[in-house]
C-alpha cells in the first residue's frame, strides 16, 4: 500500500511550486465536504504575501491557479476551485479559494490491486531509517497479581510494538518487573518461618495476593518478625546465597502466574527487572556526581533538573538505592549501552512529572541526544468502575486481570450459546440463506469450537474497549457496553470481519484464483469504501507521531462502516460484477485483518 497523504501533500506542492515559482510555502492539506481532500493554501498565502507578489487579485483566483496546475495529476478527478454557493447553501461565490480534489478511480484502483497481489500479511510502507525501539510496559510487582491496573499498560505497549515492528523497526519489549525492594525481607521471612522444609516440600504460594498479605500482616503485628525481616533485607541486598535462594523462588512464582496472563493476552514481554541493575547503581552514581548533576541535602545525593523543582533521589539519606536510582541506570543503560534510538515507557498518567525528570536528566548528563534520540511517555487514565472511582470488586479490592479474564469469556459464552439456540428454532421455521444485505454471518460456530471463539470474542472485546479510548482520559469498565454487537466494539468489528468470510462461503469461490485486475470502482459506495481503505498507512504513521493508538480503532470502525454501507448498496452474490465486488470484499478482509492483528485481537472467520 501507499501512504495516501503523503502523496496528496506532494501533489499539491509540486502545483503550489507551479502556480508561485517564487513562494515556499507548504500546503495545507484537510479533508473536505466537498471531495476527499481540500488544500486551504490560498487564503494562507494572501496572509503572507502581496497581491503583487502573487500575482492574482483574490484568494480565489490563486486557488483557481493552483487548480489548473492539478488538472493533469493522475492521483486526482473532479479537481475544484473555490466551489459555488449551490455547494454550501450560501447566496454569494466563495471567496476563500480552497481547492477540493477526489482520488482518481485509477489510483485507487492501482492501490487495491497492490493490497490483493501481497501474500500473507498486508504490507505498508516501511520506516526510511529503521531504529531500535525500546518499549518498557506492563512491569508488574512480584509477589501481588496481576490486576486491572496492569490491563491498559500491557495492552497499549504490545499494540504500539506491534505498530512499530510493522513499519520495520526494531523493537525490544522490555518487562521492568518489581522484584527488588524491602519487601522482599518480609516475604522471605514469612516463607522461612511457616514453611521451614520448603526447599523439600515447595508450598503451593500461587496464590501470590494471598501470600503477600499474610506476611504483611506478619510483618504488622509481630515485632520480633518485624526485625527478622529487616535482617533479611540487609542478607538479601548484600548477596546471602540462603536469601537469594528464597528470592530467586519467590520470583519464579511470580513469573508463572504473569506468563500464563500474558499467553492469554497474546503478550510477548523481555524481563528485565529492577535487580537487573542492581550492580551498576553506584557506578551511574558516580557518573552523575562526576558530571556536577549531584547535589547533598539532608543526607541525599539529588539530582536536580530544569524540569522541576522537586529532585531525584539518585541515593536515599539512608545510603539506599530506590525507584529513582534504578531508573535513572536503566535509562542510561538503553541509551547509551544498548544503543536504543527511541525509548517508549508506558505507564499512568500519575508518573509524567517522574519520566519528564528522569529524561531531563538523561538529557543532562549526555545520554539522551535529541533529535538522534527520543524518549516518550506514553501515559494513561484510569480503568474506573460505573461509580467513577478505581475499578474495584464489591469487597473493595482491587479486581484480578484473571478474573476479568475469565468474566469476558464466561459472558460470551452464554451469549454465543443463546444465539446458537435461536439459530436452531430459526431453522426449524425456515430454510434458505437470506438476502445479499443480511448482516447474518452464515453458521454460527459449531459446539466444539464454542469455547475457543468464546474466549476470542471475551478478550478482544476487553481490549478492544481499553485501547479506542483515547488514551489520556479514564473509562468507566462495562461488561455491557464491551460485549455490545451494536458500534464501536470487537463484537462489532468481528461480525464485520465474519460477514466478509461468510460471503465467500456462499460464493463458493477461492479467492486466490480471482484476478486482481478485473478490479474496477464504479459505484458511490465502491468508491467511499476503496478511499477508506487507501487510508489505511496514514493512519499508522499518524499514530507512530503521536502514539494515540485509539486512531486504529477509529478507522476500523469507519470501514467497517464504509463496508456496511457498500454491501448493502451492491449486490455481490449472483451480481454480473461479482468477480470485482468480491476482489473489494477480500481488500477490506485484508486490511481488517491487519488491524486486528495490530491491536492484538483475534478476529473469527464465524461467529
């Protein structure tokens, strides 16, 4: 595929260049009312230049001159300038001298074909300088579960890898996991005091959440324990082999219970916590102070930046290292020994002050060069329940991601089985197929299938939801709203996707043997659906700029729309265009297909 845009920018230029040899003016590219694009050039080039300058008297007699210089390009039909009154329902001529611009039927066309003749997986156009990402994501803390606070790190970060390495980046997906800390002294404890044989008999601690509590809880009400686990924090960190070994064992847990969510999720992760780093925090220390960015108070070593008046703590007053420190060796170790060109940390919106400090400071002392590199916070809101606090359970904790997991699927389970009971009455009624314009998606799944499509549609529909917010506002989690085959949802976006594959069910036809070359666009709605799917890099590169990932759901949405609209207007099956129409539904499966994939969601061939 092409990237539309860009084409249509070089287009416009190239006649701007045409029309005023003597302005370097980039043009202003929107989409139009009118037509599929509209350059506003003129208006902004009477703003900056003479009459004489130009050469024409009025904004819209520059726009009729850019106008002319489009008449022969290739990538455009049905050229405008400054469109009449009749257009907008107004008495007097435009003045404004827009120019609006349809793509040419050949294009679009030529760009369809290009998306039918790749094999495999849909193909966009790839970065003209590869780097090496760094995504840090999901970093859950061992010992406690994975909860829904986790869900939205997780999920945008695989999406945003998954963009990236489509555009042929190299991307490493980093799992800054908890596992160091005082804390690690109290659970070692708790685990040696109550289970003194474990090494011979390992207890079952998989229920981490649990475990924790209980040595908290230890930890809270007994002060000779209390004093034992602050010795074992002082064993642990200066590297007994009995307490590392307890550790090590913790952590494993921990790491079994996060990869069986992560399989779930269809998450791919590298581990690489903060004991990862434990060895060169005083050595980034000393860089730091010999550089002149350390500064003593009250017993700290400070590190001070332009950003804030608030400091990192680069040593604690108590000679300890903490969240600051470990992160402050970690960035410096992605940029300067790994050597990554873009670092991406995605975390909530509540750490933007600590990462705007910690690459301030990564800017400071040398690591991070910009432009050659660059660092993004990806921040998000909060999941909230329908009370617009903190998604909790009834009891007030703090909800398992198992157990949304589990709730999704069970609920598209019952949903699936209710539609298959009323599937089996409906035959009973009747026979036949249905009408070219029925949403039915042919068969529902068969009996044996029914679990594994219950959990395609339960988690796709929980991330679906997550990732077309936009990103920097909270949402309020509904169960209902999720599941809902009507707008914007997977459920919707899936029954879409089936619709297509159910089609060429009926058609009974292979559509690899079809010629991409009888392709042709006639129709009003032919041709909203091919410019809709031409859209489809755009709308990447737009999120590689901004990373708001809930754009790819947007379009998704608009061609499944635009896919909607064309079904219902063209007869596909048994029409004398069914070849060509059937080449259109296969463009929009592909590009469906690639969107999903992107966003992480398993889309079904029947629902």
């Amino acid at each position: 595929m092409q990237a539309l845009n860009v084409q249509v920018k070089e287009a416009f230029r190239r006649a701007l260049a045409a029309a005023f040899p003597s302005v370097d003016h980039a043009p202003i590219i929107t989409v139009s009312k009118f037509g599929d694009f509209q350059c506003n050039s003129a208006m902004a080039l009477f703003k900056q230049k003479s009459k004489e300058e130009l050469g024409v008297q009025s904004p819209k007699e520059a726009g009729e001159k850019i106008a002319a210089q489009l008449k022969d390009e290739s990538l455009f039909s049905n050229v405008q300038a400054s469109p009449q009154a009749s257009l907008l329902n107004r008495d007097e001529p435009v003045l404004a001298g827009f120019v609006t611009v349809d793509i040419s039927g050949a294009w679009l066309c030529k760009d369809l074909k290009e998306i039918l003749k790749q094999k495999g997986h849909l193909q966009v156009p790839q970065a003209e300088k590869k780097l090496r990402v760094m995504v840090d994501f999901s970093s859950p803390n061992v010992a406690k579960e994975m909860h829904v606070g986790h869900l939205r790190s997780t999920i945008i970060g695989e999406s945003i890898c998954r963009i990236l390495a489509f555009h042929g980046h190299e991307v490493q997906r980093i799992n800054h996991i908890g596992d160091w800390g005082t804390q690690f002294g109290m659970l070692i404890e708790y685990l040696h005091s109550q289970f003194p044989d474990y090494k011979a008999n390992m207890p079952d601690i998989s229920d981490l959440n649990a475990f924790y509590k209980k040595a908290k809880a230890a930890f809270d009400a007994d002060e000779d324990f209390k004093t034992r686990s602050r010795e074992m924090v002082v064993k642990l960190q200066g590297g007994d082999e009995a307490a590392l070994e307890s550790w090590r064992l913790i952590c494993d847990v921990s790491r079994k219970e996060f990869e069986k969510v992560y399989k779930r999720l269809d998450v791919s992760l590298e581990e690489r916590g903060e004991s990862y780093y434990n060895a060169v925090l005083p050595k980034v220390v000393q860089e730091l102070t010999d550089k002149g960015m350390v500064t003593v108070s009250d017993g700290a070593k400070c590190v001070f930046t332009k950003v804030s008046e608030v400091p990192l703590m680069a040593v604690k007053s108590d000679g300890g290292f903490g969240y600051d420190s470990t992160d402050l060796a970690a960035v410096r170790d992605r940029l300067v020994e790994r050597r990554g060109d873009w670092l991406i940390y995605v975390t909530d919106l509540g750490q933007e002050e600590h990462f705007t400090k910690i690459f301030a400071a990564a800017e400071q002392a040398g690591w991070h060069l910009p432009p050659k590199t660059r660092l993004d916070h990806m921040g998000f809101g909060v999941v909230q329940g329908q009370d617009g606090k903190r998604f909790k359970t009834r009891s007030g904790e703090v909800v398992k991601l198992v157990d949304l997991l589990d709730e999704a699927k069970a609920r598209a389970l019952k949903e699936l089985r209710r539609r298959k009971e009323e599937e089996k009455e409906e035959e009973k009624r009747e026979s036949g197929d249905g009408c070219n314009a029925s949403p039915c998606t042919g068969t529902t799944v068969a009996d044996e299938e029914m679990d594994n499509a219950a959990e395609a549609i339960g988690y796709s529909a929980v991330k679906y939801f997550d990732l077309k917010q936009n990103r920097h506002t909270d949402y309020k989690f509904s169960y209902d709203r999720m599941l809902d085959p009507k707008g914007n949802t997977a459920v919707y976006m899936m029954y879409a996707y089936a619709r297509i594959c159910a089609i060429f069910r009926k058609a009974d036809v292979d559509i690899s043997t079809l010629d991409p070359e009888e392709l042709k666009i006639e129709e009003p709605a032919e041709r909203k659906l091919a410019v809709t799917l031409a859209q489809f890099p755009d709308v990447l590169a737009t999120i590689l700029d901004d990373l708001h990932i809930h754009r790819l759901a947007e379009y998704m949405y608009k061609v499944s729309g635009a896919f909607t609209d064309f079904y219902q207007a063209c007869k596909v099956l048994g029409s004398p265009q069914q070849n060509t129409r059937l080449l259109l539904c296969e463009a929009t499966r592909k590009v469906l297909q690639a969107s999903f994939y992107l966003l992480g969601i398993t889309p079904l061939e029947r629902i």
